[in-house]
C-alpha cells in the first residue's frame, strides 16, 4: 500500500526591527502550530535591545542571531554584513522558502540572499508606493528592490495590490491578506493592557512618536517646536513620548521637548503598553507606519509628520492626516482639532482599511498553496521563472 508522506517546508523568518516582530509574530505562531511546516526565527540585531524586548513580548525565541554591530552605521556596510551573514544561514538550513516583513536594511538583505540562493521570498506587506525615492528615504527603495526578488507578494490593501500589478507582477503571485499588524493589536487590545505608569493622566493625551530618517534635522525640530507650543498653550493636554533608540532621534527629542512637566519622554515601553496608551490617548501624532495602521482600528485620530504616506487608505476614510512637520502646520492642526468636536468626532471612530486580524491566516494557507504543491520543481526553475515573469 502506497502510503502518502507530506512534505515538510522549511521555512526561515527573518526580523531585524521592533516593528517587523510585531508584524511577523503573528505568522511565526501559525508556521509553529503548522504540522507540514517548520519555522526558524533568525534575528539581525537591527534594532538591538527593541528587538529583545518585542521577543519577550510575544513569547518568541530566535533560534538564530547575527550579532548588533553598534559601530557599524553605514547603510551600504550594513546591507553587504547582512546579507553575508544571511546567506552562510541560508547555506546551513536550506529553507524551502524565506519570509521578511516591511522594507528596512534587514528586509532586502534578505531577499537579497535569499534570490542568490533560489530560495522562494515571501514578502509581507508587500505593494506599499509613495512614488518619491526620498519619502521615506531609503525605504521606497527597498520596497521596489524587495518585489523584483519576491516570489510571493503578500499585499496589505487592494491598493497595495493594484500597485504591485501597475509593476508587472502577475496576479496568481499577490495574495490581499490584510496586515498582520492588525492580528497582533486585536490579539493583544482584548486584554485592554495597561499603559505605561507615568503615561500622563489628563483628559487629553497625545502619544507621540518619531524616528524617520527623512525628518532628522530641522523637520522634526520644527514638528516638536509646534508641539511643545501647543502643549504650552492647552493646560489639559500632555505628551506621552517613548523615544526611539535612535541617537539621532533621541538628541532631537531632548533638545525639543524635555524639561516640560506635561511633556513624558519615556525609554522604549513594551507592545502591550504601547497598545495600553493608544487606548487612553486622545489622539496620535507620529512618523511611523504602524501607528497609522493601529490606531485607526481603536477609533484614535492620527496626525502624520510626514509630506506624504505610503498609507492612503486611512487618510481617505478621514481618520488620519498627513500635516507634515513644519512648526506653524503642527500647531495649528493640533488647535484646529482641539477646537473642533465635530471634527475630532468624525476622526475618532474605528475604521479597519487594513484587515480584519485574519492577515497571518491567509499569508500562510497562501504559503502553503505556493510552495507545497511544488515539492518536486527545482527551486531554481520555479524562483527564475515567477520572478522573471514580474519583469
């Protein structure tokens, strides 16, 4: 009696960031629970101590970690150190496919080892366009280089989607599963977590957040000027800040925003605080990708210190802004809102442009359809042609 024996697909999950944990820790349980799959965890020490942390938060161990090189800044260097190191792991556990979230160093490095080798790349939250290389920069970038590599294009949006076909990618190889970021807040604001204890207790509290590379210098300068003025100016406002690790971003912070007893500049708090705070906040002002996807599902206006998003589905269902970072722009969207209940109602309701906290679901039954049914193709063969046929 002939007796079917499933195959067993490795696969290799690669983070670098806080932010990619949050987003993959969702994918990584699924492929655990998997009884055809194989999940190792590999981590590349981008983020360094973040990135420990957001384990921890989510119950997750790397089984691999290329070391934090603190010294080594360069973007080319980090890039050619990554990809060297990824590839020797590559090399050693010769996955059938390897999967990365977003568009940071980490994330091409991977794809980029992973194409040398013929590995399958998934790419998760595929399809995100600004259309301008220096917003954010060097982001933009990657994303284009990431999809010329991918092998399976998991799209957050429809529009995402659209995006990644208007390049040529063949529909059969995008998969619309929403974001995974939205599984990992519903999983986690259920348990309506605390916020962090010297989160500001005032009936309006802002949580603020900034790291982007593109607003170092004198944008975020400007954008903290009109914050602090206006916190100056409204006695039941505050800030909340947990400030990235950044150097960079950490002196701005400081030099800006210290020294005021409404203004909370806070060390990096976990993701169930983080959660905790959003809940509580009045509204959220921010450079960050995630925030704009988060916030919106717990009905919390966001302002974005940005000139432009590669998130537009949530600025046209009106419950984010894009308000760039000048001082005099800041400021007086912060008054306009506080002054406007009507308009502060309209932007505070839950939307859900980004899924339905089902993402990692799809994504991995996608996976498996993909890359199972294909046991017996040559990798090479099968990784050539999908991602030649994108052009």
């Amino acid at each position: 009696m002939n007796v079917h024996v499933p195959m067993t697909v490795k696969c290799a999950c690669v983070v670098g960031t806080r932010p990619e944990i949050i987003k993959m820790a969702p994918i990584v349980r699924r492929l655990l629970q998997a009884e055809w799959a194989t999940c190792d965890l590999i981590t590349t020490g981008q983020h360094n101590g973040l990135l420990t942390k957001a384990l921890a938060d989510f119950g997750l161990k790397p089984d691999f970690s290329i070391p934090h090189e603190p010294e080594n800044k360069n973007l080319a260097s980090v890039l050619a150190t990554l990809v060297a190191k990824l590839d020797a792991h590559f090399e050693q556990l010769k996955p059938n496919c390897v999967i990365a979230q977003g568009d940071t160093t980490s994330v091409l490095a991977a794809s980029l080892a992973a194409f040398y080798r013929q590995i399958p790349f998934i790419h998760v939250e595929a399809g995100l366009r600004t259309n301008d290389m220096s917003a954010p920069f060097p982001e933009e970038f990657h994303r284009r280089s990431i999809a010329a590599a991918t092998f399976m294009h998991c799209a957050p949006t429809m529009a995402a989607a659209a995006n990644l076909r208007n390049e040529n990618i063949p529909t059969e190889r995008i998969v619309v599963s929403g974001n995974t970021v939205i599984d990992a807040l519903l999983e986690t604001a259920v348990e309506n977590p605390a916020a962090p204890r010297d989160f500001p207790s005032v009936p309006r509290p802002i949580l603020l957040t900034a790291h982007r590379r593109e607003n170092f210098g004198d944008r975020l300068r400007h954008a903290f000027a009109g914050i602090r003025t206006f916190v100056e100016e409204h006695d039941d406002t505050a800030v909340f800040f947990p400030v990235h690790v950044n150097p960079t971003a950490r002196a701005l912070a400081h030099e800006m925003l210290s020294g005021h007893p409404r203004i909370v500049l806070s060390e990096p708090v976990s993701y169930s605080q983080i959660v905790g705070a959003m809940q509580r906040s009045w509204l959220v002002v921010t450079d960050s990708g995630g925030l704009q996807e988060e916030a919106p599902a717990l009905g919390k206006p966001v302002f974005v210190l940005r000139d432009v998003t590669e998130r537009p589905e949530a600025v046209e269902a009106g419950v984010v802004r894009v308000i760039g970072t000048s001082e005099s722009q800041v400021l007086n969207a912060l008054k306009k809102l506080y002054r406007d209940e009507k308009a502060y109602r309209e932007m505070a309701r839950p939307v859900f442009p980004y899924g339905d906290g089902r993402a990692a679901d799809r994504i991995v039954d996608g996976l498996r359809e993909r890359i199972v049914p294909d046991a017996n193709v040559s990798v090479l063969s099968r990784v050539l042609q999908a991602v030649g046929r994108g052009g």
